[in-house]
C-alpha cells in the first residue's frame, strides 16, 4: 500500500462523513463538498492502485 492509496482512503472516508454531516443539518453545500472529497479520495487512490501494479510489474519483470 502507497501513501495514494492510504490519503485516497482517508479523504474519501472524510467526504463521506461531511456528505453525512451536511444532510443531518440540512446543508446542501457541505453535502456537495462530502461528496466532492469523495471523488477526489476515489480518484486518488486509483492512481495509488496504477503506481502499485505498475511496481509489481517492474518487480516481477526484474525476477525473469
């Protein structure tokens, strides 16, 4: 695991929770921001997910 993968993670959770927050207070703003965050998060830990494949082939070619 990367530190994209891991900050993804941890802005999407964050994303979800002010998604949540803005709904209980009726904040359509902050609802928009959550899930904002969480597209980010998402997207970011993508690109963590490509970074790793990428090195696991790098590492497996490396062995042959």
């Amino acid at each position: 695991m990367n530190k994209d993968q891991v900050k993804g993670k941890a802005k999407e959770v964050g994303g979800k929770i002010q998604q949540k927050v803005g709904e209980v207070v009726g904040s359509s703003e902050q609802q928009l921001k959550g899930m904002k965050n969480q597209a980010e998060g998402n997207i970011q830990q993508k690109a963590g997910d490509v970074k790793e494949a990428a090195k696991d082939i790098a590492k497996d070619r490396g062995n042959r």
